[in-house]
C-alpha cells in the first residue's frame, strides 16, 4: 500500500513538472514596437531587431508628418496618418523576414529594412 502512495505522489509531481512547461509555450507572442517617420520622416525604428519564429505583434505609431503604413509577412497596416496607431499580427518563419511602408517612393527612401526570425 505504502507503494502505491510514493508511485502516486511521484506520478503527481512528474506532471506538475510538466504543465508549466506546456503554459510557457503557450505565452503571449512577443511584441515589436515599430515608430514610423522618426528620426527620419522615411525611416522604421523596430524595438527588437530578432524574434522567434511563429505570432508575432507588432504595434505601429506614425511619428512622422507624412501617412505611412508597415508591411510584414504578407500582411499590412492601413495608411496611418501622423500620431495614429494600428496593431498588426503576423505568423512569420525563420530567416529574414523583410519590412516596409507601400506608399510609392517610401522604400525606395529608406523606409524598409529586415527583421531577423529564429
């Protein structure tokens, strides 16, 4: 009987030890602050330069005078006029994975770049 109890308690402890582990990949996916139009009117500044690959948010602020927008991944903000915000959420895989504002003539002056996914 004694047995039983210590197989019990040590079945008990073996799956308290894994829980955690399965709630920590389950957390919330990493968020990546990204300024448009600071320091320059055509340029990004990111929060991170690397994330993990899978969900990632990515909260984009127009600081700039001039609308910008943020595409990612396939996806992108809308035009984002001057001291506006849109939330972006984006499943990326690992590599590069590149960035920049559509508005003609943006990219082509700086406002793009790559972001690093491992």
């Amino acid at each position: 009987m004694r047995r039983v109890q210590v197989l019990g308690v040590a079945a008990v402890l073996a799956v308290a030890a894994v829980v955690p582990a399965a709630v920590a990949s389950r957390s919330a996916p990493p968020v990546v602050k990204v300024t448009a139009g600071k320091p320059g009117e055509l340029s990004f500044t990111l929060s991170k330069k690397t994330v993990p690959k899978g969900t990632v948010v990515f909260k984009v602020t127009n600081a700039g005078k001039d609308e910008h927008n943020f595409k990612i991944g396939g996806k992108k903000t809308p035009l984002l006029k001057s001291g506006k915000s849109a939330t972006l959420t984006v499943t990326l895989k690992a590599g590069k994975a590149p960035f920049l504002c559509t508005v003609p003539g943006h990219a082509l002056g700086g406002m793009k770049g790559a972001l690093t996914v491992k």
